[in-house]
C-alpha cells in the first residue's frame, strides 16, 4: 500500500481539527460539513493508518497515544503546505508573519518591547500575538497554529514534546494601591484576611507559583477572590479597591516605577519561575519566527541587566 497517495489532505485537516476542538459535533461546525462527513474521513484515516487516533466517550474525544504520535508530523505538514502556497503569492505575504503566543508573565513588558524592537527593524512585518493560558497555547503550538509561545510554562503537562528555551527567571509579588491599609501596619502585624485577592486562573502554571507564595509561610488565602489571568482587569480592580494582587513582577515593574501600585511586603520569597520560548521542533521556523526568536533573546538579557525601559 503506497501511504502517500491514499492518506489526503483532508484526512489530515479533519484529523487537525477533531483533536483541536476535542468534539466531533464541534470540528463539523468549523469544517462547515455534517458530522457523519467527519466520521467517516476520521474513520478512513485510523483505516489507513491501522491505528485508533481518539478515544471516543461522552463528552468528546481525546487523542491516543497512536494519535499524539501522528499529531507531532500531521500539524507540521499541513502548515509546510499552508507556508509553501503562501510563499508564492506574491506580495500579500511578502512582508512576513510571526504568530506568538503570550502568557500573561510578559505581556505587560517584554513582549511590548520585543514588537517594538521587531517593528523597528522589519516596518512590513506582522506580529500576530495570542493571549491565554499556557495549555491552550501550547496546544495550538502542536497543530501549527503559533509559531512561538512566550512565558512560564515548564510546569504545563501540554508542553511534553516541545521545545523550550530558557531566557530569565521571574518571582511573583505582592502589589497594592497606594494608601492601602496594610501599607501602614508594620509586616509582622501584616495579615491578608479580610482583603479581597486576586489570582491567576486556578490550574495555570503561574497560580502554581502564586500557591507557593501561601504554602510556604502557612497563610490561608481570603476566600474572597477574583480569579484571572486579565492584566487590565486586575489592574484596575486592585487600583480602585483595597485588594492585594499576586502578579509575575514583570506585569507590575512599570507600575511600581511609576508610584502607581505598591508593594506589599509579609515576609513571603518566591524564588521564581523560568520565562522562556517554547516552539515546536519538528516544524522549522520561518523567517519571521527566526527574528521573533533573536529579538526575544536580545531583549531578554537587557532585562536581566536592568536595562529595559
């Protein structure tokens, strides 16, 4: 049996998007044809293949060990293909693309500065940037749909298979607004009961290191809570109320710089995750991405230095 004539490329665009959606119903609804339609192809493909890609139950489908396998060459080729017919359209893609996925952990700096320093060097380029946790993220990374992901993620199960690349460690902190009672109170009369908190998105590896802060000193968080991986959001809220925010010190440096947030000091040392890129080594990088990736290092080491704005 000749492999390369039997399995087409909508096996694997249907392939691509079952194990994306994790529902038959649902990649039907993004391929725009009936569910039946995606079963039988699905079944044509695990035919050919002699191997089950899903595991069917209830509330969807996950991916085998013999699909996860599959998954590391499928997504790469349909993307080499997706690169190679965009490579010959002559103008619309010339200025190139680089499709990035951002953690909340440098949104607020490194990454604005990264753009800045890409845009100035290369004015026809087009950053593409995708905010979400790391899993999400990751696993768009598998399928070809992000050429980089930037941020804490060494602790996310999604990122077996990867490739990642460390550029600096981050600690977490505790910030305030200015005038916040507990700025007044001495750190040993410290104490965070009664104060609203707000957290990263439980399940994300950067909560992990938010919990740590907790475990390691025995203080019990508040049970009132606002859970979310929104920089904006949990900007403005800790600003207009009294709540304490757990955030990477990447998120708050500038604030803090400017007097615009305080920090609040109970004695708690967190010794810091690993910030770094993470990319998908069985899909070369493009162009773009190549100049994403020099940047990313660049800008990384004058952070460490100190030097970024």
């Amino acid at each position: 049996m000749n492999i390369d004539t039997r399995i087409k490329f909508r096996h694997l665009l249907c392939f691509l998007e079952v194990a994306r959606q994790g529902s038959l119903a649902r990649a039907a609804d993004q391929m725009a044809v009936s569910q039946p339609a995606i079963s039988k192809t699905l079944k044509e493909l695990e035919d050919l293949l002699d191997a089950s890609l899903f595991d069917r139950s209830k509330s969807g489908v996950s991916l085998t060990e013999a699909g996860l396998a599959f998954m590391r060459y499928a997504g790469p080729c349909v993307q080499a293909l997706r690169d190679g017919v965009n490579s010959l359209r002559e103008g619309e893609y010339a200025a190139g693309m680089v499709r990035v996925g951002v953690l909340s952990t440098v949104e607020g700096l490194l990454v604005p500065e990264v753009v800045r320093r890409l845009h100035e060097r290369h004015p026809a380029l087009v950053v593409s940037v995708l905010t979400g946790p790391s899993a999400y993220l990751l696993s768009q990374l598998r399928v070809g749909e992000l050429d980089l992901v930037v941020g804490r993620m060494t602790e996310s199960p999604e990122i077996q298979g990867l490739s990642f690349e460390h550029l600096y460690s981050e600690s977490m902190t505790l910030v305030v607004r200015p005038g916040h009672p507990l700025l007044e109170q001495g750190r040993e009369g410290r104490t965070l009961a009664g104060f609203p908190l707000v957290l990263p998105l439980a399940g994300t590896t950067i909560r992990k290191h938010a919990d740590s802060l907790f475990v390691q000193s025995g203080i019990s968080p508040p049970r009132q809570r606002l859970e979310t991986l929104s920089l904006t959001l949990s900007r403005r809220y800790v600003m207009s109320s009294d709540a304490v925010w757990i955030a990477p010190m990447d998120a708050v440096r500038l604030d803090l710089r400017r007097g615009e947030l305080a920090e609040l000091d109970l004695g708690l040392q967190e010794p810091g995750g690993s910030v770094g890129i993470c990319s998908n080594a069985s899909l070369p990088l493009s162009l773009a991405a190549q100049w994403c990736v020099e940047v990313l290092r660049e800008a990384a080491a004058d952070y460490r230095e100190g030097r970024l704005p």
